[in-house]
C-alpha cells in the first residue's frame, strides 16, 4: 500500500502523528513551500526565512533517515499556488492509495484538506495533532456546562492530568498560581544574558536570498538572522534559556526596558509552533531546574503556566469558537491601523520601542504585545481584523491558532469576554511602572490632559466613556466607571476634546502622535 503524506510547514516533528506508520520502502513525504501560505498577510521577512529553512533542514533531516521525501521550493521554476495544487501534482506523478495528513493548525487550511479526498477520488486519513496536550475531545469535556471559560480552571486540571509540580494532588508551593509575584518593576542595573544566537549555514542563506528577492516589500530584513532551524538547534536554545534566564523570568516577565529586545523571555514559542521543540520537553526542562534548585518556583511555574496552561486554552478556544471567532468585535471598533504599526514612526515612545523591535526581530514580548501595542489599538478602536492580521504577519510565532485568541480575545476584548473576564485597558500609568520608556517620550505620563500629555492618559478614560453601555456592567471595571463619575465635567470635557483631537491628528498624515 502507498501511501502519500502530507507534513504542513509548522508539523516539522518525527513525532507527529502523519508520521507514525510510514513505510519508508512504500510511502512517500510531500512537503511544500505555497504561494499561498506566504502571502495571505505580509509576513515578516525574519518569520519566512525560518519557517522555510526549518522546512528544508527537516526534509533533509527525513531524507538522512531513509524516507522518499518530495519537497517543493517557493523559487521553483513551477511553484504552487496552494496545498492542493502541490497535492494533486504530486497525485498525478504515481499510484497511491492514501492520503495521510495531520490536522493542520488553522481553520481555513482545514477547510482546504477537507475537499482532497473528492479533489483526487482518493481516502483522506486527517489525523489528530498529538503534539497538543489537550486534545479537541479534552477542551470540550472541559468546557461543557461551564458559564465562563477561564485559563487558571483549566491550568489546574492540567496540571494534575500530567502530574507537573505536583506534591500528590497538591500543588508544590500550596499555591496554583505565581503571578502576583511575577511582576517586578524593570531593574535597568540588572544583566541580561543574551538571546540564543546561531549562524546560518548554507541553506538558510539561500533562504534569505530567495525572502528578499520575492518578497520586498515585506516587514523588516530577512538578514541578520540568528533562529535556530533544527530540533537541535530548539533544543539548545531550550537549555540556554534553563541556564542563563529562567532564574530570573518569574521576576522579570512583564518588564520592560528600553533597547533590551529579549529580556529573560525564553524566545521558543517559533520551535513549539513548528514542532522543533514539543511542550512536554520544554515543561519538564523548567521542572527539572525547580527540583535541581536551578531556579526559584515562581520563575518556573510561571513558564511552565504559559505552555501547560495558555497554549492548550487559546488552541481550545480558537477550535470550539471556529469558524466566526474572527468576525467578532464587541465594541463596533472601525479604526484603521496607524501607519506607524509598520514603520514604528510615532512620538510615543513605548509603541516606537515595541514597533520598532517587531520590525527588527520579528518578536516583541507578551506585554509589549499585550498592554502597549494591543492596549493602544483596544483604546483607540482599531479594527480588530486589521490589528489580527498585522499580529499574524509581524511576528515569528505567531499562527492563527494562538495569535486570534490573543488578540481578539485578550487584547481587544473583542469576543465579549469568552476569553478575559475584563478588556486589558490600561493609562500611561502602567507602561511607567513596568518601562523605562516613559523617560524618553516626548509626552509626560504625569501629565493627564493637553497636547504634552501621555495619549495613554487621556484614551483610556475615552474609551471606558465611549463604551459604558457595554462595559458598565462587569464587575471588574465598575469601580473605574465610579472614579470617572466623580470628575467634574470641566475634566470630562478635557478628555473628550483630548482625545478627540488625537484622533484627527492620528488621521492626517503629516501629523503623527
């Protein structure tokens, strides 16, 4: 029996399930760079370049093993539009009686999958991602019945499902969660270890010649590039990031400094997404430097939540609520994005900081992402399909999967609340606390209302005013509704023209906030 197997650009694992009774005498392995796949948004030049050489390296890696690979580059003299055209290529050069692919990561190429088997009169064997730790199945399980959904009940459960900082049905630690003492203000003294770097060999190079020349005018320079493209090139970033910045990632997650790009950030999620390194291999990394006393137990359990916890919930999420998630906008939000999410030129300095670091490294932090550059477009009414399809296009890690939730669900609130229990709004205040950004702006964060006040300032008191009818009555922003009901109305007025003339300014052109 012969069978064709398909591997998607992000399944680059041994492991994954499409792989699992391949006959290396009888099958073959198709692999392929789209057309498609590469131009659907704008993807940042620095995420093309790894996901393309991550793909080459593992097809080469497949070939050393002994398997018939078929791979089909991007710069091929005949280069495939889409999935099925590759497929129905390959169909149509020999005889088999099967197709087998694992379920891919996002709706629409589910979508696509879906129509092979009539496409080419052949059986399509769609198999479950078991690189995920919560199956489809398991969230659904989960969720019944439920009023709300919320990370921290599922995290629990997961928690004693794979037994991970457990003490029997305990938690280590008497506590599920450390993130109250995981937000320290930024110590600009302190030394941070730099980023996994590793030199691009010949493939890669060739990769970024091809990035450049097809594809010019998207984000940033497909050179410097320093990801890692092999498991064991994940693997070792992994270990550098045990060894040189978990101690401190508890700590130091949500700060921010200026010109300090990566933090003590682990910058794996590009590996987990492609499958160069898998979830468990990461959590039990991390578990193993808490009982070597390699690191403290809020640095760790704060790691292992986001992968244990989050990941699973936004990929659950995202399945159960597809398709329609990403038509949802709650609060009518029909700004266009600013042109300074692409060229980072604006006065206020946390979003050129944030803006500017995306451009350079195809990566910005989880709270750069979340409380400057998403808080500013849920202030502000952005659009939030625009703001999801430069979320997806900007950044290395980023899929539809876990980008949508993030960004419609967390960031812009703009599914009501099926993901956060509150819209993640925030004034100047907050980026002061977490940054030192606010010292090199041209606005004042002190300052609340007129033209040298933080935008931050005055918006966000905009939007709570413009959005009373749908926010006042969550219990969580109920207080701020009372503060704002005891300014006089000289104050509310200042807010509104403030923000108002923001902007018109933020609409002209030749004027940039």
């Amino acid at each position: 029996m012969a069978v064709l197997r398909v591997i998607l650009g992000d399944q680059l694992s041994l492991q994954i399930s499409s792989l699992r009774d391949a006959d290396k005498r009888s099958d073959t392995i198709l692999i392929c760079e789209v057309e498609q796949e590469a131009s659907y948004v704008k993807h940042h030049k620095k995420k093309l370049v790894f996901i393309f050489s991550a793909m080459r390296h593992f097809a080469q890696e497949l070939q050393g093993a002994g398997y018939r690979v078929i791979y089909l580059q991007l710069d091929d003299a005949k280069p495939v539009q889409h999935f099925s055209d590759a497929v129905t290529r390959v169909a149509q050069q020999a005889t088999f009686d099967e197709i087998v692919v694992t379920e891919p990561s996002e709706h629409r190429v589910l979508d696509e999958i879906g129509h092979w088997s009539d496409l080419l009169n052949l059986p399509v064997d769609i198999r479950p991602d078991t690189r995920f730790l919560a199956s489809h199945s398991d969230f659904q399980t989960w969720s019944a019945g439920r009023k709300s959904l919320r990370m921290e009940y599922f995290y629990r459960e997961m928690r004693k499902r794979y037994n991970i900082l457990m003490e029997g049905d305990q938690p280590i630690g008497d506590q599920w969660n450390f993130d109250s003492d995981n937000r320290k203000a930024p110590n600009s003294t302190i030394s941070i270890p730099d980023t996994f770097r590793r030199e691009p060999d010949g493939i890669t190079q060739e990769v970024c010649a091809m990035v450049e020349r097809l594809f010019p005018t998207h984000m940033g320079a497909a050179t410097p590039f320093h990801f890692a493209v092999t498991n064991e090139g994940a693997r070792l970033a992994l270990q550098q990031f045990i060894e040189e910045r978990l101690t401190f990632f508890g700590d130091y997650q949500d700060a921010m400094l200026q010109d300090e790009a990566w933090m003590f950030h682990a910058h794996i999620g590009l590996y987990l997404n492609t499958g160069l390194l898998l979830p468990l291999e990461c959590i039990a990394a991390a578990e193993q430097a808490y009982h070597r006393k390699q690191a403290p137990l809020n640095a760790v359990e704060g790691f292992i939540r986001q992968i244990l916890g989050w990941r699973e919930f936004v990929r659950g999420l995202y399945w159960q609520n597809m398709p329609g998630y990403e038509g949802l906008n709650f609060f009518d939000a029909q700004r266009d994005l600013p042109d300074f999410y692409w060229t980072a030129d604006t006065r206020m300095n946390c979003l050129r900081q944030s803006v500017q670091e995306t451009i350079d490294n195809a990566y910005a932090h989880h709270i750069q992402r979340l409380m400057v550059l998403g808080n500013f477009a849920l202030l502000a009414g952005i659009l939030p399909a625009q703001v999801n399809d430069w979320f997806l296009s900007v950044y290395a890690d980023a899929y539809e999967w876990v980008e949508l939730p993030n960004v419609s669900g967390m960031a812009l609130f703009a599914d009501g609340g099926q993901l956060a229990s509150k819209p993640y709004a925030s004034g100047g205040g907050y980026i002061n606390k977490m940054s030192n950004y606010c010292k090199g702006c041209s606005y004042s964060v002190t300052v609340k209302n007129g033209p040298t006040a933080c935008p931050f300032n005055y918006l966000y008191w905009d939007f709570l005013d413009r959005n009373r009818n749908k926010l006042r009555g969550n219990p969580r922003v109920g207080m701020m509704y009372r503060v704002y009901d005891r300014m006089d109305a000289d104050k509310q007025q200042a807010i509104r023209s403030d923000a108002e003339q923001f902007f018109k300014d933020l609409a002209t052109k030749d004027q940039t906030p």
